[in-house]
C-alpha cells in the first residue's frame, strides 16, 4: 500500500471531468433524496480512507467550507 498523499492536489487531475461527473451522477439515479445523501455520506468516507492523511482532509475541509459560505458579494443588503 502507498503512502498517504503529501498535499492536496487542487489543479484538475481527472482524464475527463465529464466522464466522472456523469458516473457519479449514474450512481444517484433512482435514490431518494435520503439515500442519495447516504450514498454521498458513504463515498467520503471511503475517498477519506482512501487520502489516509488527516492534514490533507483538514486542507479540503477547510476549502470546502470556504467555497460553500456565501461571499460578501453575494450577501443581499
């Protein structure tokens, strides 16, 4: 088994985006919206097992909820 990864890799790294969208999608259809989020729930945890380092899941975390809180020009005044 490999090593855990040194840092979060941020810049594209799939073959085809497309293609891995439209199989992540293809796992979703005919879920409810509850199992829909289990499933979800279920994959990031394996892809954490996966990453094995807990610094780089901090690291994704971290920009996850950074790009998940509305920024101030989204705010409505």
């Amino acid at each position: 088994m490999g090593g855990p990864i040194v840092s979060l890799v941020t810049k594209p790294n799939l073959a085809s985006v497309d293609d891995a969208y439209a199989l992540l999608i293809s796992h979703h259809k005919g879920l409810s919206e509850e199992e829909s989020i289990a499933f979800n729930a279920r994959l990031i945890l394996i892809l954490m097992n996966h990453i094995g380092d807990t610094a780089v899941l901090a690291e994704a975390l971290s920009l996850t909820g950074q790009q998940t809180k509305p920024s101030r020009s989204d705010a409505v005044e």
